[in-house]
C-alpha cells in the first residue's frame, strides 16, 4: 500500500495510455475498498462533481485531489472539525480549490482535520500500520495519499501539520513559502502563521503539482544536485530525537556526501531559537481572536482541550504579543542569512516515526521554527525505522526558493530509494 | 449634521446621565430619519440583537456601531456589495465584531460597500453634501458616523479604503499597524494588503474605542504634543494636489509650528516610490487569486469594472508579482527609517474634497502607499474648502507606535478646531 505517482499518471494520460474517466472510477474504487479501515474522508465528492470531472479539460484532468475540510468547498460541507459547523455549506470554493478546479482536477471529498487543526485528534489512521496515528492536524489528507486513494491532497500547517504527517505517512509533503499558495478560504486560525501546504506520493509528485497550481516553474529538473552545498540544522531539541531518527539524518548526510555534496553542521543560532520560543505564543494569541466567535458565542462546543487554549490565548497582553512578534521578525532575517553559508538545510521533520496511538497527533517541535520563518520545507520520504514506519527529512531552502528546495529534496529522495 | 463624539457618550453613560436604552433609541431613530437619503446602510440589526443589546454590559454597552458589509456577521446576512452574496448568512461574525460584541457594543447594521470593496460605487451619499460621493470602498460606514446615526464603524483599506471616505466625510479614520485588528472573516481582496480600520467622529473617539477593543493603550493622553518633529511627506504626486489640499497642508504644517513643532521637508525616496507603484500590481494579482472561485464560477454575476480588473490580475506573470513584493519589503524598511528623523508625518489624505460626484469613489493615490508599508495612519477632520466640503490630512507613525499616530493626530485635529 502506497501513494502512486501523479506524475506517471499525468504522462500516461497525456500519451493516450490512460483515460480520465479509467483514472477517477479507480480511484473511487480505492476509497471504497479502504477507507472503512483509514477513515482519511469525512465527505466524498457530489455526484455532479463527479460527473462532470469526467469530462473535465486541462492539465490536471484525471487527477483525484483530496482537500482538507478546512478549505471551503462550494458543493461539499465545510466542517472544520467542529460541531459548531455541522452542516455548514459555504457559497464559494476556497482560492486554492477554485484554481484547482479550474486546471481540471477532481476533488475527489474532504479529508478529516483535526477540530479547526489544533491537535484534537480525528478517527482517521496511518496506513501504514492502521494503531499508528497519521499526524496532524492534515490526518485525513496525509493518509488519503499515502494509501493511494488519491493523487494528491491539500494541507494547512499553523506548527507542523503539513511536514509532520507528511513524515509519519511516508509521503511527500511541501509547505511552501509563506503565502505562495493563498490561504483564501481556509478558516484561519493564526494569521502569522496558517500555511496552505500541498502531499503527493513523491516529491516530483508534489512539486508537478505546485507548478500546475501556481504557474511557477517547480517541477524538479534534471539538473545536476550533486554539489550542493548541505547544513545539517541542529538545536537543543535534537536531544529529544528518537535514535532510529538521529540515524537516519547521519544516513541521509553521508549519501548526500557520498553523492558529492559539501555538508556543514549549522548549529541554530541564539536568534533563531528566540523564533522558535515565540511560535506558540503568537499561534495562542491570534488563535484567540481568530476564533472569537467560537470562543465567545460557541464555547461549549468547542472541546476543553482548545477551549482551553484559545482562553489562554486571549489572556496574553498584547505587549507579549508584540514582543514574541519581533523576534520572529528578527528570526526571518536570521534565517535568510543561513543560506548564505548554505544552498539547503536538513533536518528531522519529526522527533521520530508516528506514536503507535491514535490518541495524539505527534509533535510538532521540529517544524515551528520554519512555519514562523516561511521557509519552503520538503518532507522527503524514503528512510524507515527498524519496524518498518517512515522516518521523514525535511529539506529547507531560503524563503522564495521553493524550486531548489523540491528540486534538492528530489535528489535526497532518490538517494534513499537507491539505498 | 455631524457625528457626535463616543467619548462624551461614553462618560456620560458612566455618570449615569444617559441611560443605554436612550442612547441607542436615539440612534435608531436618527437612522430611521436620515438613512433614506443618506443610504449608508443595506441591512438593519434584527429585532432580538436591537433588545438584547439594551441589556448589555462592558465598556461599548450603549455604543452603536457600523460594520462594513465585507465583515461577516452570524445574526444579519453579508453579501460583500455582490449579487453573488445575495442573501449569504455567515455562521460567525467576524473577529472584530465578535469582540466589539463581548465588550457590549451594539451592531446597529451592515454598511454599504463597494463591490468586494473594490470600485464600483454604492448608492451611499456623502451626508456633507449628497451630491458628492462619500468615497469608498467603506462607503456606508464613513457617512454613517458623518451623520451620527453610530457612534463608530468598521471599515477596511486594501488601497485607500478607510482614509479617503473619513477624509471625504469630515470625520476620524484610523487605519492601525498591519494586522493590529485582525482580518479574520472579513472578505478577502488582497491578503498583503486588507486592513481593518475604525470611525468615529473625532480622534479622541476612535481611539477610545481601538483602546477598548484592541487592550491597548491607544485612548489619547493628556500628554503634551507640542514639541514634535514632523515631516511633511512629498512625492510626485502632490503635483495632482487641488489646490484646495495643498493649502490646508500649509495651514496644518503652520498651525503645527507655530503651537511648538519642528517642521521638516521629507521628500518621498527613490525606493518608497517603487513600493508605491509597486501596490497596484500586488493588489490586482492576489485579488485574482482571492477571488478565484468568483472570477472562475460566478464570472457573470460580477461587474464588468470587477471582472476586467481580475483578468488582468490573473494574467501578471509570478515574477512581476514576486518583484513588487520585494519592492514592498524594501518600502517597509525605508519607511520605518524616514522616522529616524521624525516623530510623525502628515500628508493629504486625498487629492481633495470629495468628488461632486455619485459615479466615483474618487482616487487612491495618496493611500496607496501606507497601506502597502503598514504604516499606521490617522485621518484627523477639520479642515474644510471654500465651500465647506472637508478637506483630511492624514497623520503616519512608524509601524506599530500607533499611540503616537493618534496622539499627535488629536493635536493637530485641536489646533485646526481653535483656528
């Protein structure tokens, strides 16, 4: 069980091998037969919707997308996974699914999310080992791909909720620059902060995709990654890395050398970890207003678990909120300066494979520092533990290099699959 | 006719010689008077809002305010100025309404907007003089606190949406630090540049009621002002000046020194002038990102004015869009430096008076670019021509001391009371 490409499928489609409705009817297929057990969708696409792909233009024609039910959809619910919004149907598709739609895809349904993607975990699970959690808050989007049952799938990540479960599915996952992709659409909950993020099978999967989307030139190329020049990012929480992943970043770093790359070890500096302390204070404090309402007219159907937060949140004083805005500030020009010394950074995209439970959505520890920063961040899949789950490496690029950071990722991921 | 000050309602409502049921039964009945000819609002408060809000506590209690109908409101439909909207009820208020309601205000009604907050113009009359616009795309809410049928309303400014209808109005406008109000469900148009702003009648009003709503020490000091270093702000296009507004910008800058300050020439640098030109572009190619799904699915029901301007937006290549932006960063930065010589800045706040004229919301151009940089921006009233038509004159700080920006701007709104 694992993600097939879009990329293959996108060519098989264009030389006449493979039709569009041959595609969609398998992938509906797919979702029949195995998401009783995943439980990544939590609504599947109208009839009419469905109907019409089949006879839908342009270059994502024949590509199933899954989209996480915190974008809005037009013609499917949009719950946020909230009560307060049972039965919600919003007038317009979100930006990203608007542009979606209108290069050809099929949005195949709604992905479980996370209740407005705090950490509440959903019922969906990995499939990878179905008593794994996938990760959050994007659950629903992450296994969807990583079973198969669609092309490609739509993310949010306000901490780590792209990169993350990305990582603990075994797939390919991209959270862009801050606001390459518009977030229109998407129920905000940190302002900062909430990321559009896309998941493939492979990273040439996703960053096709990208390009489609966006008209951007990311779909990796040929060109030669060899020489890049590689900081291995280390902070004070790689203390809490478990082993299995500490040796895949060394198993990664020397194929990268071996490959021909120069490695560094870039160690964070002091005003990069100020950045990192600052991400959930500027998440609980816009999370607090962002969510108002819900908050204030709708408190008893929220769960304790983010009633809380979003409580704690409106209790911090502005000047803290100013404060912990400046070092991120400060943070992402620190950041810029990285890649001075480097092309690309990696990193640990998680502590570890996924918690075998479904009780916890993972930790996002690894990822807020490059949420906050807008850094374009690849989850490389390929690296396993020694029980067979996925371990994901992030690969990190300066903000608005998306295309090296794909096509770098590209490259790693190639190096994993030929061991 | 003209606005009548928060603050003193206020008082008086503490003191016990106002009761809250008068207030706003007078505020009703003001509307019920005035609005047939004025037309700033498309949608009334419905009957169970107008009763619970007599028996409302917490600071605004007894205030009643506008909202811009690009705001989203749970208890009255909002349509955003768009047949595509028509009869659209939003399942929560927006963050700013829903805190103005936890702090006791009453939502009196939703304000009459411009199409998506762009140009078309809305059926409102400028309450100076109803032949004259009251400026857009926050029509309804500037003439609604102009003709004191609220004590202060929200509107938004993604170009020169709240600056130039307070200005055309002849009230305050307070356009804060990028994001200090969040945005969240508010109808996007351009997501770098949307920004929620306050009216009120005075200065003093409107910063009384960003204090309340925001926590922050915002509500002007006793404070002397006297002594502040102040640049008049030119640029290029002070050369499309009526003459009317270059004459009031003499009269502020020598009411100004003569009361202590210390006047500067500061003359708008190569690099803010490329930020300038640069917010158009920005503005036009995320609003056909935000709008994907109505310029995509809803092309017809969009005005031609509308649909011309997202075409264009969609045809920018992502390089040019991505060389405004970097335009835009390098602006933010000059403009916090301008205010390493100066405390604040004062410019016009529109070319001139209010157009004499329903068929334009009337330019832009000296907006543009404090919107694009963040900069907050105070539009102090008080200043008329010679037909008695109010003349603005915007006060800027520096990004985030927007205390000072209204301070200095209750100054100046003083000085030009006293003659």
């Amino acid at each position: 069980m694992s993600g097939e490409s879009l990329r293959r499928r996108l060519a098989a489609i264009e030389s006449g091998a493979l039709g569009i409705d041959a595609c969609l009817a398998e992938r509906n297929r797919r979702i029949n037969a195995l998401d009783g057990d995943i439980r990544a969708f939590v609504r599947r696409a109208p009839a009419e919707t469905a109907a019409a792909a089949v006879a839908a233009r342009g270059p994502l024609a024949g590509i199933a997308l899954g989209v996480k039910d915190i974008f809005d959809t037009a013609d499917m619910d949009s719950e946020y996974g909230s009560a307060i919004y049972r039965g919600h149907r919003p007038r317009a598709d979100a930006a990203v699914v608007a542009l979606a739609r209108a290069k050809g895809a099929f949005i195949a349904g709604k992905t479980a999310t996370t209740e407005f993607a705090h950490m509440t975990p959903t019922a969906t699970r990995n499939p990878r080992d179905l008593a794994h959690t996938p990760g959050g808050s994007s659950s629903g989007s992450a296994a969807a791909v990583a079973a198969g049952m669609v092309d490609g799938a739509f993310g949010s990540q306000t901490a780590g909720s792209v990169i993350r479960p990305a990582a603990f599915c075994g797939i390919a996952g991209y959270k862009p620059s801050f606001r390459l992709l518009p977030v229109v659409g998407l129920k905000t909950f940190a302002w900062s902060l909430d990321t559009a993020g896309l998941f493939a099978a492979g990273v040439a999967d996703v960053a096709l995709l990208a390009e489609l989307l966006t008209g951007r030139a990311l779909a990796v190329p040929a060109t030669d990654m060899a020489r890049l020049r590689i900081g291995i990012y280390r902070s004070a929480i790689d203390d809490r890395l478990d082993p299995a992943m500490a040796s895949a970043i060394a198993q990664a770093a020397s194929r990268l050398e071996r490959a021909g790359a120069r490695l560094l070890d870039t160690a964070e500096p002091a005003v990069l970890t100020n950045a990192r302390l600052a991400q959930p204070l500027i998440q609980a404090y816009e999370s607090a207003q962002a969510l108002a309402h819900e908050r204030l007219a709708e408190r008893d159907r929220l769960t304790a678990l983010l009633r809380q937060a979003l409580d704690e949140g409106a209790a911090i004083a502005p000047d803290r909120y100013d404060e912990a805005r400046r070092a991120a500030r400060q943070g992402r020009r620190a950041a810029t300066a990285l890649f001075d010394d480097v092309d690309i950074l990696i990193a640990p995209s998680a502590l570890g494979a996924a918690p075998a439970s479904l009780e916890t959505t993972g930790d996002p520890a690894m990822n807020r520092l490059w949420t906050l920063t807008g850094n374009p961040c690849v989850n490389v899949p390929g690296f396993v533990d020694a029980s067979g789950m996925p371990l994901g490496i992030s690969v990190i690029a300066r903000f608005g290099r998306d295309a090296l950071a794909l096509a770098a990722a590209h490259h790693l991921e190639r190096l994993a699959a030929n061991g």
